[in-house]
C-alpha cells in the first residue's frame, strides 16, 4: 500500500503564501524595523520576526495553524497548532517546559499563531512565550470538563492532547461549550489580537479588523478627481445581526449605560473578538455608537470588551 503524503506541493506553496503575508500584516498594525528570517529543516520552516511597536522589541516564533482549503465542510468551526510534533520521553509537562525554555534560549518573546483561509486571514494573536506552559495546562483543564459534561457525545480526545503533540486552541465551535478552550487563551493577560487593532496603510481600508461604518469623509467629495480605494472583510451572518438586535430591543447592552431609543438603526452591532475571530449571538453585543466607539478606541477597551464579553456569554 503505498504512504499517503503528507505535505503535498499545494499545502506547502499555500503556507508559503501565508508566511509572506505575515510582514506587511504586522506593518499595517505599527511595528516596524521588521525583520523576517526563515530556516528550512526539511519541507519545515522556522520563521521568527523580529520587530519593533511603541517603542517595545518584539522577537515572535510564528506558528501556523491547521490550514483551511475548503475541502472539510466544518473547517470553519475550529482553529488550531502545534507546540511539538512528539512529545518528550511521553512526558507532558517536561514538553511544555521545553519549548518555554527554548524560547528564552532564543530570545523569543512571543509566539504568533496565525490562521489563515481562503478569504484572508481569519485568526493572528501574540501570545507571551513564557505563558504557553500555563495556557496549555488551562485549555488542557478545561477541556477535560467539557469533556466529562457529556457534551462532546463520543468525542473524548482533551483538546491540548492531540495525540503525542501538545497543541493551543483559538476557536472551536463544534459544542455549544467547547469555545471555553479558546477562551482561555483569548482572555489571558499579555496576549494581544492583532486582528483587533487598528489596521493602517494609506488607502487600504480592512473590515476584518474595524466592525465600525466607514467614516462618512471617505465616501465622497466636492469636485477633483475620482478616488478609487480597496476594502477586504469577512462575511457576516445577517441572522446574527437580527438575533443580537431584536435581544436588546433598542437597548444599548453595556451594562454601565443600558441608553434606550424607541427607533431602527440607533444600536451597532459590535464583535467582540473581532467580526474575523467571531460571528456569533454569544460574541456580539448590540451597542449605542458611543459605546461602540469606546470598545474600539478607549484607553481601558480591553477592560471593556472583558465586561462585553462576561455579558454575551450568557447566550451561548
């Protein structure tokens, strides 16, 4: 019987696409003095990035995730990466300690797990790397309880056991419960979506990253010549717009402001993930514009999107 092959020429052309994207994705989010090497073991890469943002060096080890093509019909709900192909003498912990300690080794202080798919890139997040042991053993936790609930009917793999490779979670909605796992890593103190930041870049407008209208001043002006522009996004469930807005029934869903008007079009639906990480009823709230504006551009919008997001959970 012959050997399946394991990484075909498409698979390895489209990570290659994917790692040559990861540089001017970081630019339009502020960093500069970017620095991208590469090292082959095989038909293996190992990228690391060296940059810098406000001042801050940054030194990120990019893992790819499961790659997306279209072939499984689910691939959507579910979003993830390896630490390690094997483990370490079948030892869990001393792998994980491995791979913080290579880390430190070389210098790294992140590491950039980027998703990408046939529409662009759906997740990329900065995760500390001296963090990836306690995230690992907080998704590994928590989905040992999903499990043990019963939710998962026959499936009783733990999510950060994937075989003899530890692996980090960002997305799985294949349970109703399961986005726990993500969540763990989503809400850890230090990592950074970079999705969620503000994009720029002379005339390329991205909605993946920025949920908000389009500023009116884009849209026209008084003579002089016609300006053409670029926008790239993700598509959006209008049954999730509709679910979150008949919710809050004109109601702005901050619960520190709770404003209320009596007619359509007064409340924006606001992703807090980001419309490119979640489109979901649990990870949208209906916002009044100010409120929405604050979640994008506060000095405390981390702080606010924690609050959005303890409060939209409740509908999962």
């Amino acid at each position: 019987m012959a050997t399946r092959q394991f990484r075909t020429e498409a698979s390895l052309n489209a990570e290659t696409a994917t790692r040559d994207h990861i540089a001017s994705m970081l630019a339009q989010r502020g960093f500069h003095r970017i620095d991208d090497q590469r090292e082959a073991h095989g038909t293996a890469i190992t990228q690391i990035i060296a940059a810098e943002r406000d001042g801050r060096p940054f030194r990120m080890h990019v893992r790819l995730c499961w790659r997306r093509d279209g072939r499984n019909a689910r691939e959507g709900l579910y979003s993830a990466a390896q630490l390690r192909a094997k483990l370490i003498e079948n030892d869990w912990d001393r792998t994980l300690a491995f791979v913080a300690e290579r880390a430190s080794a070389g210098g790294i202080t992140h590491m950039l797990f980027v998703q990408d798919g046939i529409d662009g890139v759906v997740f990329a997040v900065l995760v500390p790397s001296d963090q990836m042991p306690a995230i690992w053993q907080g998704q590994r936790q928590a989905s040992a309880r999903i499990i043990a609930s019963g939710e998962t009917g026959r499936w009783t793999k733990n999510h950060a056991e994937n075989g003899t490779s530890p692996t980090i979670w960002l997305q799985d909605d294949r349970w109703p419960s399961a986005h726990g796992v993500a969540d763990v890593l989503w809400n850890w103190p230090g990592v950074i979506n970079l999705l969620a930041q503000p994009a720029s870049g002379g005339e390329l407008g991205d909605d993946s990253v920025d949920d908000l209208p389009l500023d009116a001043a884009l849209l026209g002006r008084d003579g002089g010549e016609r300006l053409t522009t670029i926008r790239s996004g993700y598509r959006r469930d209008p049954k999730v717009r509709a679910a979150v807005l008949e919710r809050a029934k004109g109601r702005c869903e901050r619960e520190v402001c709770g404003v209320h008007r009596p007619y359509t079009g007064f409340l924006d639906v606001h992703h807090i993930l980001g419309v490119g990480a979640s489109d979901r009823v649990w990870t949208c709230v209906a916002l009044c514009p100010n409120c929405h504006r604050e979640a994008h551009f506060a000095l405390d919008r981390d702080v606010i999107n924690a609050e959005l997001r303890d409060y939209a959970r409740r509908f999962a």
